[in-house]
C-alpha cells in the first residue's frame, strides 16, 4: 500500500480488512497470459506465503471461484458474480459481441454466446431480435447445460471423464415432454455433437424453443465458449434451422476462432 492512497487511509483507520485484500489479489493473480496457476505460481504473484495462498484458494474453490485439478487452479465464471473479473480477463465478450451482432442481422434471430460452470451455461454475450422465451435472457443468466443446445456444445467438448461428472452432477429434471434425462440417452447425444460439431435443441429446454449452437475454440484448440441462434418452433421446420442458419453459425464460430487466436 503506498502513503496516502484509499487503502492506506483505510488501513491507518483501523477499517482495511487485510485477508479480504488478499483474497482478491488470488483472483487478481489470475489473467489472460495465466489462466492455469500453481500454488507456487499463486504465492508467488501475490507476495503471500504458501500456506496463505492454499487457505486462500482452497477457500475459493469451496465457494466455487476457482477449480482446481489437484495441481493447477483456475477461475471460475461464478467470478462473474464479484464484478466481471472473469470477462475481464478472458475478453471473450468484446471479441464475440461484434461477431453475434453481424449474425442477428444476416438470420434475423435473436443469438447469443455462453460459458460452462460447473452443471450450467453462463450467457456472457447476446444480441436479442425478439423475446421467445418466458424468462428474460440476459448477461449472466443461467441455465442446465444438458438441456440447451450451447450446453450440449460444451459438455461434448470436455474430455469423457468430465463430461461424465458434470452429468452425473446435473439435477436432469423433465423440463419438458422432449427433455433427455437419461445418462446414457444425454452421452450418446453428446457423442454426435462432439461428432458433427454443433448441437441442436428442439423444445426440450422450454416449448416452442429451438436452439442450434456451435463451439468457439481457444488458442489450444479446446472448446471455450459457444454461440447460438434461437428460434421459435413455428417459424420453420428443424430442417430449415439447419439450412438456413447452421453455415452462417458455423462461419460465426470460425471467424471468432480465428480472432481468439490472434489476441
């Protein structure tokens, strides 16, 4: 803290909560060029001792901040819920932002970009043309990934064994009459996305709503994000979603590949 700044005024008046400082400077630790961090990597960033940052990010990680692979940490998109810190980072919005507003305009639908955390998809970018839902979609709104066609696209990217957990994990409720709900039913399903690489939803997240989605690929080559257009289910057949909109979706989802790649 230097003289004379906000919080060393608050730490002179006895009110500078210094474990909540922190705790922030672990999230803090965490950006673009280090999305994967160590716990060396962690104490070492933020000055604290090794048994600090563990505390620390093991505190985290029960709050589901941060996930950890028993040797790695990294955040979450819960970070989201503290102040964007996680699209901070990331940048993901304001590169698939311009790309989705290009695409609401060529379908005329209403598109939008999510991430997965944990069981659900976190919308993190949307254009919207019209309200086909019965909730209002926006920033941040969550919804079980087994059930829509941008959840589907993420969990099929993930190796089996998460894919599995997150799964297993789900509350798998009938949402509606079309709902997959069996695992065995849902991992057959994600086979063929992964497969054909996109998904399409048709009346099981809500009735009268469908979805198709493609993945968006980090610089590795893993599946990061994916975007989506979502229709209502009497303007057009399913066939006509895959005709119409599916190539312009899937040159959406490159373009933004390739401008992920370039950051």
């Amino acid at each position: 803290m230097t003289q004379g700044s906000p919080a060393a005024d608050a730490a002179a008046s006895g009110e500078f909560v210094q474990s909540l400082a922190r705790g922030l400077a672990v999230i803090r630790a965490f950006d673009a060029e280090n999305p994967d961090l160590s716990l060396s990597d962690v104490a070492r960033r933020t000055g604290l001792t090794r048994a600090a940052a563990r505390r620390f990010l093991h505190t985290l990680e029960a709050l589901g901040y941060v996930r950890s692979d028993g040797r790695l940490f990294a955040l979450t998109p819960r970070v989201l819920e503290l102040g964007f810190s996680y699209l901070s980072a990331l940048s993901l919005p304001e590169i698939v932002q311009p790309h989705l507003e290009t695409l609401s305009r060529a379908v005329e639908e209403s598109v939008s970009a999510a991430v997965l955390d944990g069981t659900d998809i976190v919308y993190v970018a949307r254009v919207a043309t019209r309200r086909i839902m019965s909730v209002s979609i926006t920033i941040g709104t969550r919804f079980p990934a087994y059930a829509t066609s941008m959840g589907r696209v993420l969990l099929a990217g993930l190796p089996d064994a998460e894919r599995d957990r997150a799964l297993d994990a789900s509350a798998r409720l009938h949402l509606t009459d079309r709902t997959l709900t069996e695992p065995g039913d849902l991992r057959a399903e994600l086979d063929a996305v992964r497969a054909r690489g996109w998904a399409l939803v048709d009346g099981e997240l809500e009735p009268g709503l469908r979805s198709i989605a493609a993945p968006v690929h980090g610089r590795d080559g893993t599946v990061v994000a994916a975007i989506n257009v979502s229709t209502s289910a009497t303007r057009g057949s399913v066939a006509d979603v895959v005709e119409n909109h599916l190539p312009r979706l899937l040159a959406t989802a490159s373009a933004i590949d390739t401008d992920l790649r370039l950051r």
